[in-house]
C-alpha cells in the first residue's frame, strides 16, 4: 500500500467535498486486498480505500440543502468508491459532527453506525430484548453494544478477557469466545437471547443454538458458511451476482443511523472507541494492525 497522487475529486449531485481531518479503516477492505474475497469482491488494483470520514465541508453539489461549506461533518463515501482515505473526499451521506467526538472518533464513525443500525434494524432489536454481540470489542461491535443499550435492550458481549472490564464500561456483560460459549451466554441470560449480531464469523452453529432459530442470528463477518446455516450475511453493498451466490443479501443503508448516532452523541451515550491512529502515509501498518484482529475499536487514518 502506498499514498499516490490522484485526481481531485469533486461534489456532484446530492453530494459534498469535505477536506478530511481523519478517516476509518475497515476491516473488511484489509480482507479483499488480502485475495480472501477474490470470487465474491473482484477487485482491479490499485484500488482506493475508506468508506467513512470526517472533516470540513468545502464544496456542495447541486441540490444539497441544510449544510454548508465550512461546516464540520462525518458521514460516507458510496461502498462502490471506497475512497475516503484522502485528503479530500466526496459524501453521499453525512452529519454534523458531534462536539463531544474529537476528529479521529468522527472519522470512523458513520461506516460502524451504519452497518450497527442496519443489522439491529433487521433484528428488530428494542426495549426489554437481550442481544449478543459476538466480538463486541472490534470497530462494529463496540458501536453495536452502545446503540442495543440506548434502545432499551440488554447486550452481552464476546471478546477476550482482557476487554471484558472495556465492553463492561459500554454496558455490556461481558463473556469469553469459544468452547462452552452456549452454556455461558445460558447462564447470563436464563430467559433467553432474542438476537445474535455477529461480528466475528466461525460460530454459527453455537450462536444458532443460542438464538433458537437461524432467523434470530444476523452476521457481518466474512464467513461464507453463512448460506449452509441458513444465515443472514448482512452487506450494504449494492447487490450483485457473486455476493448472492456467496449467500450475502444487500440490505437497505441504515443512513438514519447517523442523525441517531449525533443525538447519542450529544447525550453523552455514545463513544467511538479508537483504537489506534496512523498518519495516512503509514495506511499499511494501519492494514497490519488490523489484520490481528486483536483491534479495541476502530483503526483511524489521520490527515
């Protein structure tokens, strides 16, 4: 990986330039580059990365309403562009930046309150249910588990021991990941668990068993025995071929995510753990980090 010059980009209709002050890494960029996804993501390299950022508004396209230019922003790139690891990058979604989010939470912020929102949507997820995030310590997980807590629900959370006092601080009840993981959620949630959110892959027949029924059980990971198992694999991606046939569905963007994750934010209820920031020439040892997948939050490139 490498910082090249490229050309400007520039705000077309129903969308904003920005100059980025940080953008997000995601996880699932640093598994197509690694030929993972080759059969199901065909990519021509090179190929540009970041689907959300933040930063100040300096260029508005035709039709856009109720912001303006020198206005602080965080939102999305298209998922097709990828482009937001730039010094400057154009939105088709966005929102004021919350004042209590410094640059670099903001940043990585709206690509996590999409994908959370879309899959607690789908789960229908609300007051008085109990969900398990599986890796709820990683740069979706963690924004997952506050936004169950502020819709009423109670979350258990996957992750290793050494985040369990972390996702405690989130609001959620911490276990550990792997063998006996049924018996321990059980324990935790006698009554039962109403929706399983999957952020790790590899588990699905033990998060089946815990959810009681495959319906209740939504992933994001890149596990393509989700089809097998009769499971959700969640992408907002618009649909295609080669996704369908891995089992992945593209759902609807939960873009309302954003004005909710700003309202959270104002209340003090909503955080964006990150988990390290790298300036944007070192964007390859931000894809090293991520590739342990040992990540507490979200990976951040800062301009």
């Amino acid at each position: 990986m490498h910082v090249a010059e490229v050309e400007e980009p520039h705000a077309g209709p129903g969308e904003i330039r920005i100059a980025v002050r940080a953008s997000g890494l995601s996880a699932g960029e640093a598994i197509i580059r690694s030929g993972t996804l080759r059969d199901v993501v065909p990519t021509t390299f090179p190929s540009r990365t970041g689907v959300d950022a933040a930063g100040v508004v300096d260029e508005i396209g035709a039709g856009v309403t109720g912001v303006g230019v020198g206005e602080e922003v965080f939102g999305m790139t298209t998922i097709a562009a990828r482009s937001a690891n730039a010094d400057y990058a154009v939105l088709t979604a966005w929102a004021p930046k919350p004042a209590a989010w410094t640059w670099q939470e903001a940043g990585g912020a709206a690509g996590s309150v999409e994908t959370a929102t879309r899959v607690l949507d789908r789960l229908a997820v609300g007051a008085g249910h109990t969900v398990l995030v599986q890796g709820a310590a990683g740069g979706v997980g963690t924004i997952a588990v506050q936004l169950a807590v502020a819709r009423g629900a109670t979350a258990i959370g996957t992750a290793g021991e050494h985040n369990h006092d972390f996702l405690r601080a989130l609001g959620a009840e911490p276990t550990t990941y792997g063998p006996g993981l049924v018996e321990r959620v059980r324990a935790l949630a006698p009554d039962g668990v109403d929706a399983v959110f999957d952020c790790a892959g590899g588990a699905l027949s033990d998060l089946i068993a815990i959810a009681g029924d495959r319906a209740r059980v939504v992933t994001i990971a890149a596990d393509f025995t989700a089809a097998a198992h009769g499971v959700h694999m969640s992408h907002g991606a618009p649909a295609d071929e080669t996704a369908a046939a891995a089992g992945a569905a593209a759902d609807p963007l939960a873009l309302h995510g954003l004005d909710i994750a700003v309202k959270l934010a104002e209340e003090g209820r909503l955080r964006v753990p990150v988990a390290a920031a790298f300036p944007l020439a070192e964007a390859a040892a931000a894809h090293e980090l991520s590739e342990t997948r040992h990540a507490r939050g979200k990976i951040v490139l800062v301009n």
